[in-house]
C-alpha cells in the first residue's frame, strides 16, 4: 500500500468530508489548488504508520478499513471485506462493501465474489434499503433483463432509506483512527480522517450514469419506474450526493413539462443546502489550521458531534436541512 505522498486541498477537503459532498460536485479544472495544511508532514507520517497496522491487524474492523485502500484491485479488496463480514456478520456495513467491490466488472471473478451473490445477499438481509434495490436494476440492465430492471426500479420507488453507509463508515475510521493513534495533534488525526473519507464516493451515485440515462426502446414503464425510483432516492437518500444523483435521474425521466419542472427545482433545492452544509464545515476547517490549541480542540469537538450526528441519523437530518 503507497502511502498519501501529498495531503492537497487539505481544507477543502475537510468540508468536503463533512457534508459528502465529494461525491456529489468536481471543482472545476481552473480553480486553483487549496493550500496544503500546516499538519502535512505530521498527516504523512501518521498515514503510513495507520496503513501499517491496519495491513496486519485481523479484527473486522481493521479488515474493512484495509479494504478501502485497496483501490483498483477488487481482488485484495473484496478479501479484506469478506474477512470482515464473516468476522462481523451483523455489520452492514461490510456487507455494503463486500457487495460494492464484487460489482467491479473484472475477469477472472475474484474468489470472494465467485461463490455468492453479494449484491443479492446484501438486499436480502437489509430488505428496507433501496439502494441494493437499483444497483440490482442496473445488473438487470446489463443483462437486457428489462422486466427485471422495472421490478428492482419498483421496488426502489418504494423504499424510504437509501443507505450506503458512508455516514456509519466515517464514524468506524474516526474511531479506529482516534483510538491507534493517541499521541498526534487532534486536528492531524482529523485531516487524515477526512482524506480518507475522501477514497471513495456513494456506491449508488455512479450507478445513474448508464441506469435510466437513455430512454429503453420508447418503453413507458421503464420511464415511469425510473421517474419514481428518482424520486424516492432524492427524497430519502442518506447523504446528499445521493439525493443528488435521484432529484436529477427523476429529473431526466419526466413525463411532462410539469414533472421536469418540478424535479429541476428539487435538484437546484437540494444543491443549495448541500452547499449551506458544506459551508458550515468552513469554519471548522480553518481552526484546524490554527495555531491556538483551545481552538483546534473545540473545532475537532465539534466536527466529531456533526460526524457521530451524521453515523446516527445521516448527513442530511445531521445537517438540519432534511426535506
């Protein structure tokens, strides 16, 4: 595993962390690049240290977050994830992971993927979540299984959460992080945190690019199911560029100058608070680049509340802007 060489846009990043927003917007190309933060070198070292442990260590814990820095080899990744899932098997966080991973369409099919349906499993044993619900459309999808498509879309459409567990995610490596790593700046720990939040986005969000992106055959029910599963996902999703990806996928699927107008004023609605929320984290951002500890440990107190907020309830109701 290499370790994070540069720890760049380090504030931004940190706001970005909070709210989830990674997932949901890029800056653009010609902004320029934030400042890298005061706690570089202590976040560099710290990076390699934690990377090191989590390599060796066995718990389900450890065995997750591994995972997460295993990018581009679904392989290794899905092998730490399975070793957590059967380590913690109530867990769905692991269960999202393990799940996630095994959909990367790579050959040979990596063992931890071969002898199971993740995905299936993943929906059966958390049956209220509609997000394994569209990514099974999307599968069908692939497999030019429209009907079936139209049944996952349906099911989706009738869910009232859509979890990722991003939000549950970022409170485990908070706690693992603070608790392997006593002895650096509370505000170094907070910033390596956030940069690894930072590795993935929504497993739901990508899924939009191709599911309901173009009409299929002129076919009315696929419009409608992905009319509403949109709308479902943007009005329950647990973090914003969920609801996001669903207000603009209702958005695309409209039937009527009405329904698009309508889904449109829900995306731009949404992007507003969502940029409300990141804003919130901007103060906080800056105090971890404070020279004045008092400061910094009330910052990180209060960006630990928003986080443990965000685990319990979602980032949308942690940020009171739930709608």
């Amino acid at each position: 595993m290499t370790p994070l060489r540069k720890i760049r846009g380090i504030v931004v990043a940190l706001a970005l962390a909070a709210t989830g927003m990674a997932g949901a917007q890029t800056a653009p190309a010609t902004e320029p690049a934030a400042p890298a933060s005061r706690w570089q070198p202590e976040v560099e070292r710290l990076d390699q240290t934690y990377r090191d442990r989590v390599a060796t260590a066995t718990d389900g814990r450890s065995q997750w977050i591994a995972g997460q820095f295993e990018l581009g080899d679904p392989a290794a990744g899905s092998a730490r994830y399975l070793r957590a899932r059967t380590e913690v098997p109530a867990e769905r966080l692991y269960l999202a992971a393990l799940a996630a991973a095994c959909l990367e369409p790579v050959q040979p099919r990596p063992p931890a993927c071969d002898a199971t349906d993740r995905l299936a499993d993943w929906a059966t044993r958390d049956a209220d979540n509609g997000l394994p619900s569209l990514l099974l459309a999307e599968r069908a999808r692939r497999r030019n299984d429209t009907a079936g498509m139209i049944t996952y879309l349906d099911e989706a459409a009738n869910r009232t959460r859509f979890d990722d567990y991003w939000t549950r995610g970022a409170v485990v490596l908070w706690e693992d992080i603070a608790a392997t790593t006593t002895g650096a700046d509370p505000a170094s720990r907070a910033i390596l945190a956030s940069g690894y939040l930072l590795l993935r986005g929504a497993y739901g969000g990508d899924v939009w690019r191709s599911l309901c992106r173009e009409p299929v055959g002129g076919n009315e029910s696929v419009r409608a199911a992905c009319h509403s599963a949109g709308t479902a996902l943007a009005q329950h999703g647990n973090t914003w560029s969920l609801r996001l990806a669903g207000a603009r996928a209702a958005e695309r699927n409209a039937a009527t100058p009405g329904e698009t107008a309508d889904a449109a004023v829900r995306y731009l609605q949404l992007q507003q608070r969502a940029s409300a929320c990141a804003a919130q984290s901007d103060t906080l951002s800056a105090a971890f680049e404070s020279t004045d500890p008092g400061m910094r440990e009330r910052a990180l107190k209060a960006w630990e509340r928003r986080l443990l907020r965000q685990g319990a309830d979602g980032e949308v109701a942690a940020c009171g802007n739930a709608g």
